[in-house]
C-alpha cells in the first residue's frame, strides 16, 4: 500500500511541475529584421509629391527618393516613419531568440539582452544610411515596430529607435526612444510603453519585466 501511495504521490507532483513549466512559458518574445523594407504609413512617397509640384527630381538620390516620404501637412520630409509589420515580413529565424532575451525596464525603456544576442546586433553591420526596421513579436505575432538608428545618419527617424552606437564608438544600453519629428535630431523623448498594452502583457506573462 504504501509502495502506490509514493507512486501516487511521485507522478501528483511531477504533474505539477509540468503544468508549472506549461504556466512559465506564456511568451515568447524575440526580436526580427525584415524579408524587405515596408514604406511608412505616414505622408505620401516623396517621388510622388514632386510629381504632384512640378519639382525637378532626377538628381536627387535614388535611395532617397525610395524610402522617403513627405507630410503635406508639416512640409517635412519622413526618412523613417512608423510602418506596419505582418508575420509575413519577418525573416524566418529571429535575431534575437527567447532565451537571449532577457527581458525590459519600463522605467528606463531598456532592452536587456545576454552576451550571444548582443554580438549579434554588433555584427548585424551599421545602419547609417536610412536605419534598419526591427519588429519585437510575441509568439510570432508582431506588437511592437522600430529602428535600429545610427547617430552617423544623415536620415533621422520619426518612430520608436534605438540607438546603436554612441560619439565615442561606443555600444551601450538598448533604450527605446521615440522621435518627434524628422527634421530636428537630438528631439525625442521616452515613450510610456506601459500604455502600450500587448506589449506590456508580453513581457508581464514571459516573466521579463526588469525593476531597479
């Protein structure tokens, strides 16, 4: 009797364990580039506005007429305006995977990633011409749009960035910030990302929500 009552007793809490482990595992939440540059959703492309205006545009940089467009309204031009992704535009494996993931501080809107995820950010090359577009997703589903920026841009962003590299070739702290316009570059500031509530519940049910 006593020999089924331990048995009974082995298979209860190793059942538990395996729910506990299922519960653990709510998100998983990993970081990709994109199979193609998406256009922005905000104005309308720069090539057509010229078109619209009569304005000579043969010269004008070939890149520069392909990813930029123009807001009527302000008159600016937009290098790297807010876009939106499907699972169809993520390349198929993730950048940064789950596991190097360590999670994010809504305080301080930094990303924390291990040493593995890290070196291959560094070797995904500098994005100084027109910033490279990144899509956060959970479980494979995209919650949250950006750029990888470098400050030797000529380009600047009007969206969710992150900075890659610092004045003193430094690599440094993975924060989110969020230009206000295009035009002016050192204008931005740090989004309230606790407003953004797929993205907070993401890293709330994966556990990875970093407090000081």
């Amino acid at each position: 009797m006593k020999v089924f009552f331990c048995i009974y007793i082995f298979f209860f809490f190793a059942a538990i364990g395996c729910r506990d482990k299922t519960v653990a595992k709510n998100s998983d939440i990993e970081i990709y580039l994109l199979n193609k540059r998406i256009e922005t959703n905000l104005g309308i492309p720069l090539k057509d506005y010229y078109i619209s205006e009569g304005i000579d545009f043969e010269e004008i940089d070939s890149l520069r007429l392909k990813y930029t467009n123009f807001d009527t309204i302000t008159k600016q031009e937009i290098y790297a305006g807010p876009f939106k992704a499907t699972r169809s535009d993520l390349n198929k494996s993730p950048l940064i995977t789950d596991e190097e993931f360590i999670g994010f501080n809504f305080d301080t809107n930094e990303l924390t990633i291990n040493a593995k995820g890290l070196l291959k950010i560094h070797e995904m090359g500098n994005p100084a011409e027109f910033s490279t577009q990144f899509v956060i997703t959970d479980k494979k589903k995209p919650i949250f749009t950006g750029y990888f920026f470098s400050i030797y841009s000529s380009s600047p962003v009007h969206d969710y960035y992150i900075v890659l590299d610092e004045p003193d070739g430094q690599f440094r702290d993975l924060v989110i910030r969020y230009k206000l316009t295009s035009t002016e570059f050192d204008v931005y500031k740090l989004p309230d990302l606790t407003k953004n509530l797929e993205f907070y519940e993401a890293f709330n049910n994966a556990d990875k929500i970093i407090v000081d």
